[in-house]
C-alpha cells in the first residue's frame, strides 16, 4: 500500500518571542536567510544589506527575549550569522565583509550581550566573501588585494584568496575562546562555504574562475583531511589538512599534483547548495538533483517535475528517512533517494517556504522527539513537519508466509519449468528445505541451543560488520575500514544473482575501492601464481560460473555497467596488466557449456580483448599474451603473424614450440609462415635451431624443396655466383642441411635411397656411391634422363623413371 506524505502543523508561531515580527519577515522578504539552532530553540533572519529594518531578528520558542538589529543606511550590516549550541548558553556570532567578528550571548543577563567582538583580517584591504561556522570553529574566505609588488594581473586574481580557520569555544560563564588564524588555503579562487555536522563544503560562485568553476572541496575536520572533487569528470583525490598539525596547502600546487582535475570542463549550472547528513545536494537549471558523498563520489539523485525558471526563484532542499524533499517556489515534491522515483508531490499555500535542519541528537524536547523522522519547514503560517503517515488498517503478512512467498520468487527465477511454483507447493516438497528449515525456526520449532549452534558464524560475520561500520561513522582508521568493507560486499555480492541493482552495485565498488574489490576476488576465486606466471585456482565450479557468466540475450546491462569478467578484466588492466592474460587462461580452462567460455557466446580472449578497446588502440603486449594464451588456431595465427611483421623472430619460433603435439595442423602452418620468411630472407638465419624443430616430423625432404621454391623470390636473371654489394644473400645448400637432415632423419627408413635429395645430408666427408654410368646410346635411348654435374663434383643424379 502505497505511503502518504503528510503536513502536520508543529507550531503557529504564537509560541516564539517577537512572533508578529517574524511573521512579518517570513511573508514579506524572500530572500530573508533563516537558521536554526540545533536544539530547535532559536530561529535567526538576516535580511541582505539595504534592507529595511530590521536587517536582524532572533525569535526564541518558550521563554526569552528576542533580539532585534538594524544598521543605518552609511553602515555595513553583517555578511552572515550563525547560532552557535554552547553548553551554558546560546551564541549568536555576527561576521562583517571587513573582518569584524561579534559575539553575542543569551541566559547571561537580561535580553542578549555582547560577549566579544574581534577582527578576522588586521591586513589593510583585506575582505571577507565567505564564512562558515562548523562545530567549533570559524572558518571565511578572504580576498587579499595587490602588495607592494604592484597590481594583481588577471591570472593572479583568480587565486588572490585564501580560507582561514579558528578555533570559537566558550569561556567561563560570559566569556569566548577565540583561537589563533590559520591558513588552509593559499592563493584559492573565491568559494562559498557549506557546512553539515561533520564536514565543510568549499564550491564554487559566481566569481570563481571559469577554468575551476567545476572544482569543489570537502573538509573533514574530525578526520583531518581535505577531499578535491570534480563531479562532472567523476574525479576525487584525498589528502591531508589538519591544523593541529600545521597542515596548509597552497591551492595551485594541490591542483597540480592531481591528475586530470583541470580538463576543459564547462562551470557547474547550480541553482541551490543544500548540506545534509548524506553530502553536498545541488539543484541545476534542469530540475536535476545531485548528489557529492563525503568521500568525493558523486551521483544523480532524481529529476524534479519543474525546473527552476531563474536564478532569482526560490529553492530549498532537505532529506529524511532515505527521501528527498524539494520545495520549489510553492510546489513541494518528494523523490526516493535511492531510485530518484516520484513519490509524492503537493501545492503549497505559498512560495515564501524554508526548510529547517532536524535537531542534532540529544538535543531535542518533547515535542522534537515527536516529530523526528521528518523535516521541518517553516512559513509564516507556522512550522510544520514533513513525513509519512502509514494507514492503521495496513495488515502485514506472518513471517513464515514471507518466507514461502520470497522463496517463490527466488526459485522461480532459477527454474527452468513452466509451471509457476506456489507458497502451498514449497510448504509441502521435501525438495525445497532452506525455506522449510528457515520456516522451523521463526516458528520457534528449533532449541536455543541448536539455533545458537547453527547461526553462530553469520552471528559472528554480523557482529563485526557492524563493529566495522561503527568505526568508519568514528572516523577511526577510515582507509582500512572501506577496504574490508568492500571486500564483504564484493563476497557477498558474488553470493547472488548477479543481475540489475546487484551488476551495478559490484561495478560501483569496482569504480570507488577497485584494489579493494580486487582483493575480495582474489580471495573468494582463491587466486595463487604458481611459479611459473601461471595462475591456480581452488574456487567451486558455481563461483566460476557467476563470474564467467555473460549477459544472457535481451538483458544487457545499461551503459557503463560491465558483466562480472569483463569488471574482473578491468580492474586487472589499472592494477596488475600483466596478470591479465594468465587470468584469461585460467578463465578459459574453468569454464564450462553456457558460461561464458565454452558457450556459443564470445570466447573470453575476445571478451578480454573488448576491455582493452577498439583494434589499433589495446596495448600490444596485452593483445600479443591474450592471442597466443587463447588456444584458438586462428588467435594464435594472428599473433604469430603480427610477431613476424615486428621480426620478434624468436618469440614467433617460441610460440610455435609451445603448442601441445596435440595441435599438429596449427604447428605445421606457423611452421610454413616462418618457412617463406626463411626463404624470402636472411635475417631469420640465426634462430635457425629453433626452426628445425618446428619442422613437422613427417615432412619428407622432397616436400620441403617444393614448399621452399613456392616462397623463392622469382628470378628475373640468370644467378650470379655471389651477390651484389649491398643485396640480400640467396637461400644456399649449406643453409638447407640442417633442415633437411631434420626431414631426413625423422621417420627415415632404413634400406635404399627413398628420395632424390637424400645424398645432400650424407657426412661430406664421406664421398657417396659411384652412380651408374650411362652411355651415349643409353641417353638417346631414353631422352628422359638427365645428368648434372656440379663444378668440382662428380655428383650424378639419375631419373630412375
């Protein structure tokens, strides 16, 4: 049944000092800017600078007297304000464009005090553009104008600022504890300031340089480290910024030394910054919503029905209970955060709407308790919750029944009969016991003990997950942490059917913590080299099933999200490259009918090859390994041919040599490749050992000679007795012994001659039989005989018919 989005009414307002003048400010001015403090107790307006007055209003709920400012027209009013939650008393901290900090206190006396007032920027012509007050401290961003070397050029304007940060701690009953300045950032580009509980959001404005205007960062103070994102390259790069101990970064050196931030990339088109506990939201001039994690990964929340028509229209972001809510102008629209889904959308009384902060925990009243889990929006109607409201009449089913209907669905989607199972049918088939056994236990049919036996290891797993998870909300040992965070994601992950959600979830950590995913494989595939740059693997034949298995047809995965082998190969190809090929051997001799590698489908080699890109553009180490591990004729062809034309004469022999005796044909056409190459050539003279013994065994000498006059060079000329200066040597008979005698003497029968060539291998030292003579009468005779008599030589070779 489906949820309903509900308005409930918190308070009219009646109940806050200064009530009339609140609603005033809330009805009146729209781009008044409201804050509340985190007990829910005070609400501030500040109004921009050439307001009418009052420029500054802190109403408090239940007793208290409210505080109200104006400046005259000649005088600044304050850049921003901020409610600080300390112990004995409220803090209200006034910052002026010129540095001027003043630091007001309530539950001192009567009304509010000036508690201390200070400078941020003792330099002359120093100001401030930006400020922020997270737990603790007082962080702005100040523009410095041009020194003593003269004026500042364009390029040098664009970084003439800087982020300061101090310490601000109470002090005593009616005192402050302002620390000492400390640079963050040198030489920056103008940013605003963000903050959340936990982290400080540094973006950029409308005055930041086009060229980094796609740039933003995130400071985690608690953890000390600074987090530079680019979200529309999908870039992020960690590194540490810690005061306490000296940590300060010049911004154009950071920016250096991390690859790829300053690719051309067009300024990010913000309408509104939103801090929550999830991130950075952003809202474009498209209705999209966006959002950046802490750790600098970024990723689209959902699109709104309306988009912002201007930068002028008002707009307010908020999350609750895994929901986005967005009021835009009078509309309010709820997302689910994780599909980006519709849920709810409503007309508003009026466009003059903000959304407030939930109270931090511990500090709430009765009545925030009530209203947690939703977020307060606040109007001068009054202050409302928003939420879900679930109908009472909403009956869930027994957990045994969800059992049996879950198991349905699982089984179902792994059958391969037609006929649809049924709750009633796994309830009574002794074939289907997990959810039978599962079913036993709800039911409380097993002993305490026996469960407690049974469940002791997933007991102990799900304990230290969640000790796991607890130390990364800490902060402690944060990179340690996502590490084996994602290794138990990966395994589990590698439990299921991978397919959808599952495919992209496993391509995501891939994305995020790929050494740590790879880790994960290594483990659950049980990866060990051998010695020999060959991989072993004692993993069951159904974890190689998921992970060779390929997209089954009608089910591709969206752009971008890659099947388990593929993911698998590239993150080999950023890590370890040349464990690729070995880890595509390996793939080949597990797979089996329909996985992938056995299967009608690519074989992997080619599925490997499609990671490493298009032909003319894969690395050719990569591509020469995967074609000769591939143990398919026409991939080994291709390479040995593509190792001829780059003359690696000796890994072309090798690659030959390697073949099993099993694959005769194979090793009898490389040996018939590198042949003409011999013939056409001398400069695969020197490995000619290696080619005698590819020589197939049972090539006769005579069938050689005809093979080598096929790939002679056609004469155009009668030969000379030595070559010309300069020009390739010819193939000589010397050359042609040590492969004929190879031919010779393998399946050579002992008796007479059997071929005509076969007097050349004979011991040169040893003459050779005396031929029969042959008269003049005899050769007219038979006009077919020939003789040839080389100089020095008297060699006949007869025609015996």
């Amino acid at each position: 049944m489906k949820r309903a989005g509900t308005l409930r009414l918190l308070s009219d307002l009646s109940n806050f000092s200064g009530a009339a003048r609140l609603r005033e400010l809330l009805a009146g001015d729209p781009a008044v800017r409201v804050r509340c403090s985190p007990d829910g107790r005070h609400l501030l307006l500040l109004r921009p600078p050439g307001s009418p007055a009052p420029q500054l209003l802190v109403a408090v709920r239940g007793p208290g007297a409210e505080l109200e400012s104006a400046w005259p027209p000649g005088q600044p009013s304050p850049l921003d304000a901020f409610l600080l939650p300390w112990p004995a008393r409220s803090a209200l901290v006034l910052v002026w464009e010129s540095g001027l900090v003043e630091v007001w206190g309530s539950g001192v006396g009567p009304g509010w005090r000036l508690l201390q007032s200070t400078e941020l920027c003792p330099g002359d012509g120093a100001r401030v553009v930006a400020v922020a007050a997270p737990r603790g401290r007082l962080v702005w961003c100040e523009e410095r104008q041009a020194g003593a070397d003269g004026p500042l050029g364009p390029p040098a304007v664009a970084f003439s600022h800087c982020v300061c940060v101090r310490t601000l701690e109470p002090s005593g009953e009616a005192g402050t504890n302002l620390g000492s300045t400390h640079i963050l950032l040198h030489h920056c580009p103008a940013f605003g300031l963000l903050t959340s509980r936990k982290d400080l959001f540094l973006v950029p404005t409308a005055n930041t340089w086009t060229g980094l205007g796609h740039i933003l960062l995130i400071w985690s103070p608690s953890k000390g480290k600074v987090v530079v994102a680019a979200p529309c390259l999908g870039l992020s790069h960690s590194k540490s910024l810690n005061p306490g101990r000296g940590d300060t970064w010049d911004f154009r050196t950071l920016l250096r030394g991390l690859p790829g931030l300053l690719s051309p990339r067009q300024p990010l088109t913000v309408h509104t910054w939103a801090p929550t506990p999830q991130g950075l939201m952003w809202l474009d001039f498209r209705g999209t919503v966006s959002l950046v994690q802490p750790h600098g990964g970024s990723r689209t929340v959902g699109t709104l029905q309306e988009a912002p028509a201007s930068l002028a229209g008002s707009a307010a972001l908020g999350t609750f209970h895994g929901t986005l809510a967005c009021v835009l102008g009078s509309t309010l629209e709820l997302l689910d955060m994780g599909s980006g889904q519709l849920l709810e959308r409503k007309i508003l009384s009026t466009d003059r709407v903000h959304l407030l902060e939930t109270p931090a925990p511990g500090m709430e009243n009765q009545e925030e308790l009530e209203a947690r889990g939703g977020l307060r929006l606040l109007s001068a109607v009054g202050l409302f919750q928003v939420g879900w409201k679930t109908p009472q009449s909403l009956e869930l089913p027994s957990a045994e029944d969800m059992v049996f209907e879950e198991a349905c669905k699982y089984y179902q989607r792994r059958s391969l009969r037609g006929a649809q199972l049924t709750p009633e049918e796994l309830r009574h088939n002794s074939t289907f016991r997990a959810p039978q056994a599962l079913a036993s236990i709800l039911q409380g049919h097993v002993s305490p003990s026996a469960l407690l036996t049974t469940l002791r290891a997933e007991l102990r797993d799900y304990r230290g997950l969640e000790q796991l998870k607890a130390q990364l909300v800490a902060g402690d040992e944060e990179e340690a942490g996502w590490t084996e965070l994602a290794e138990h994601e990966v395994a589990r992950l590698l439990r299921t059917e991978l397919i959808g959600d599952q495919l992209a979830q496993l391509n995501t950590i891939f994305q995020a913590l790929p050494t740590a995913a790879w880790g994960a494989i290594l483990r659950v595939l049980q990866l060990q080299p051998d010695g020999n740059g060959h991989l072993r693997s004692h993993a069951p034949p159904d974890v190689w099933k998921k992970v060779l298995g390929a997209t089954a047809a009608g089910k591709e995965p969206p752009n971008g999200i890659l099947p388990p082998f593929e993911l698998l190969c590239q993150c080999l190809c950023q890590l370890e490259p040349q464990w690729l090929p070995p880890f595509v051997e390996l793939a080949q001799q597990q797979g089996g009918p329909g996985w992938g590698a056995g299967g009608p489908g690519l074989p992997l080699y080619r599925r490997a090859l499609a990671v490493l890109g298009e032909e003319g553009t894969r690395p050719e180490a990569l591509e020469l390994d995967l074609l000769l591990g591939s143990g398919r004729p026409k991939a080994v062809l291709q390479a040995v041919g593509q190792l001829v034309q780059k003359e690696q004469w000796e890994r072309a022999l090798e690659a030959g040599l390697a073949l099993s005796p099993s694959s005769p044909l194979l090793r009898s056409e490389i040996f018939k490749l590198l042949l003409a190459e011999f013939a056409r050539h001398r400069r695969l003279d020197a490995h000619l050992p290696l080619l005698c013994r590819l020589c197939p065994p049972d090539l006769a000498p005579a069938e050689l000679l005809l093979l080598l006059r096929t790939y002679l060079p056609d004469e155009l000329e009668p030969p000379a007795p030595f070559p010309e200066p300069g020009a390739e040597p010819p193939l000589t008979v010397g050359l042609l012994r040590a492969l004929l005698k190879q031919t010779g003497t393998q399946g050579r029968a002992s008796g007479p001659v059997l071929s005509l060539y076969e007097d050349i291998l004979w011991d040169p030292d040893t003459p050779p039989p005396t031929p029969p003579r042959v008269s003049a009468l005899q050769a007219s005779d038979h006009p077919g005989l020939e003789a040839w008599a080389p100089s020095g030589q008297g060699l006949y070779v007869t025609d015996t018919g």
